[in-house]
C-alpha cells in the first residue's frame, strides 16, 4: 500500500506541490480544485467537459465516440436531409398509411 495523503497545520492537502480542502469528493470539486481524487480514484488529468456541460471521464467518453453505438443501431445521416433516422423508419411510415386506409370499421353484429 502506498503512503496515506495526511493534513498539513493549515488544514489542507499538499500533494505534489498543489493544495486541496478534501482528499476525496465530487467530479466538479475535483474539476474545479477544490478536492484531489474522486471516491473512484479519477483525479483532474482524467476528467472533461463534454458538449452538455457534464464532467465525464476522458477514457470512457473516447470509448463512447469510437463505438459510434446510434449508427450500429440503424441511425445513419442521409444525404440533403437534416435528421437522423433510421433506414427502416421510411418504410414503417408508409406501410402505416396504406394499412390504415385499407382497413374498415365493420358494423358488428
């Protein structure tokens, strides 16, 4: 086991040379600098901002991105068109409106 991170006299952490108020706490206290580690062990160098504001981890957000998880499932962009849909939605679309229009409300006896 490694050396445990002790108070110095002015009630802060001293770990290479920086300050910290707690060992452990929130991913925005250690974002911001306010603590050294996370309960789970990520310090600063491993988290990041992604594009909602939310503090992620850098490995598992690189995963994330590589895995390209909306295409694999049929979300793919189309040519000239704004939206993601996927390829099967166009055809569900208007499989709907003949099937709707075929079918009549019979009087039941």
């Amino acid at each position: 086991m490694g050396k445990r991170h002790q108070k110095d006299c002015d009630g802060m952490y001293h770990i290479n040379g920086k300050k910290y108020e707690e060992l452990k706490g929130s991913r925005a206290k250690v974002y911001h600098g306010t603590a050294y580690k996370t309960t789970g062990g990520l310090t600063k160098d491993k988290l990041e901002m992604n594009k909602h504001g939310r503090i992620v981890s850098k490995r598992k957000a690189a995963t994330a991105k590589r895995e390209k998880r909306l295409e694999k499932a049929g979300y793919k962009p189309t040519k000239g068109e704004f939206v993601i849909m996927r390829k099967s939605m166009k055809k569900k679309k208007s499989s709907k409106k003949s099937k709707s229009a075929s079918t009549c409300k019979r009087p039941r006896s």
